[in-house]
C-alpha cells in the first residue's frame, strides 16, 4: 500500500509546477523529523532530555567536549548537583569565559581540543567575533567557506580522550558530549579503546553542515558505535528512535541533535 502511495504522489506531483509546495513539504517534514529545530530551547529539546537523563544519577560523570562559554556545564549543574564535569575548550578566549562562568568544585576545565591524536594544531574563528562565537573549529573552511567569514587562526594542543582518562583513572563515563564543529567523528576515534570496553554509556553530538566540510558521515558513526542505539532528540526532549541506517534518512547535513545510548547487553 505504501509503495502505491509513493507511486502515485510521483506521478501526480512530480512535475515542475509542485516544486515549490513539494520544497515546503520537504522542510516542515523535516522538523517533524527534528532537524533544523534550533529557534528554542524547546525546539532543540537538548536540555530537556539532559535533565530526564542524569536527574537520578549519583555523581554523573561528564565529557563536555566543545564546552564553549560553559551554558552545557552549568545546566548539568542545575540538572543534578552532584554531577562531575570534565570540559574542553581550545579557544584561548572562550576558555577565560569558561572559566569564569561555571564555579563548582567539581568542575574541571582544559584549555585544549579534543581529536583522534595528541598534537599541536590551527584553530579558526571569525575575525570580528574572537572569542564569542559558537562555530570556532579546526577546519578554517567552516569559517571561511560555510559561514563566509573572515578567520582568524590560533595554534592549540589536541588530545585524545583515551589518554586523558587513563590519566585521571576514569571508569564509567555517564554522558560524552561532543559539540566541536565537524571533528566529531575524529574525537570518537581518540576514544576507540573506550569505546570497546563499553565504559560510555551515552554520547550526544551534533550532527550538521560542517560534517561535509570534515568529510564524516552518519554512516561513519553508525560503524563506530556499533553497541549503540541511536536516537535525534525532538522538541521537549523527547527521542525518534533511528532503527536502522537509511542513507535518505540519516545522511541529512543539518543541525540535529543525536543520542546514542549503550545497549543494555553490553553495559
């Protein structure tokens, strides 16, 4: 019966004339699919789900990769005071902002990017907005290309994830949320050894424009947490379950907010 439909509606509005209500029908199908819901809070549905999540938990442990001027932080703070919160933000003026703005002991905050290898990289904002912005990245063409913008470069250490928690002898690590510009799918591959022993029990990350200009795919990250089930939040928090991989449905380069949660078999 589907199919019928989908012939049908081809033959009938295929045609030139419906472009325009079938680009209509195209965006606010979209929405209802929850992307390109970013004009509140509500919309976005971001806090809302962090909030049911880690609510509940006892001493949270939380990667805040991409911390920005802390407005994540200090909502898992608001969600649940005995959250602990390691966060990292490479620009060397969003950091001063960072620092200022979240106050808890157990806030601990690095002044550096997060990837797949430890290094010394460039980082690129706007020229006029140092510091204030929220597309700074380590790929200038976000800047420069996507948001025609003219860049200003600085030159910031990278580390990997997997080291950083041998380091600090983390064991379970309730939330990782990545937010970071299009890298990503590199930062998941800085935390592969991690990832196998099944010690992240859920990861949140954007999913948007700027995984074209890093070359990332859904399909990357779908191969990646192969223990995972995977979600896109919805306005008020609410998760679409994404059963299975569908290139029409999943490789959509626009703003989306995806969860991937440990499957209960492997936690």
């Amino acid at each position: 019966m589907k199919n019928i439909i989908f012939n049908l509606y081809g033959t009938l509005f295929g045609k030139n004339f419906f472009v325009r209500i079938n680009k209509f029908l195209f965006q606010l199908s979209l929405r209802g699919l929850g992307i390109l819901n970013y004009k509140s809070d509500y919309l976005i549905g971001e806090v809302y789900w962090i909030k049911k999540y880690i609510k509940n938990k006892e001493n949270a442990l939380i990667i805040d990769v991409g911390a920005n001027i802390g407005d994540y932080s200090s909502f898992i703070f608001e969600a649940n005071k005995s959250s602990i919160v390691y966060a990292f933000e490479p620009h060397p003026e969003t950091y001063k902002l960072l620092v200022r703005k979240v106050n808890n002991s157990n806030f601990h905050h690095f002044n550096v990017a997060v990837g797949k290898e430890n290094d010394v990289i460039k980082f690129y904002d706007y020229a006029i907005k140092n510091g204030s912005s929220q597309h700074a990245s380590i790929y200038l063409d976000v800047i420069k290309d996507l948001h025609k913008g003219d860049p200003v470069e600085y030159e910031v250490d990278i580390i990997k994830l997997d080291d950083f928690i041998e380091t600090q002898k983390i064991d379970v690590i309730d939330l990782l949320k990545l937010d970071i510009e299009g890298n990503e799918f590199n930062a998941l591959l800085g935390i592969k050894k991690h990832l196998a022993k099944n010690k992240i029990h859920a990861i949140h990350f954007e999913f948007n424009e700027m995984n074209i200009i890093s070359k990332s795919s859904f399909k990357d990250f779908w191969d990646i947490l192969i223990n995972y089930t995977f979600y896109r939040i919805l306005p008020g928090g609410r998760l679409m379950e994404l059963k299975e991989y569908n290139p029409v449905l999943c490789e959509i380069y626009a703003f989306q907010n995806i969860i991937a949660i440990l499957k209960d078999e492997f936690k």
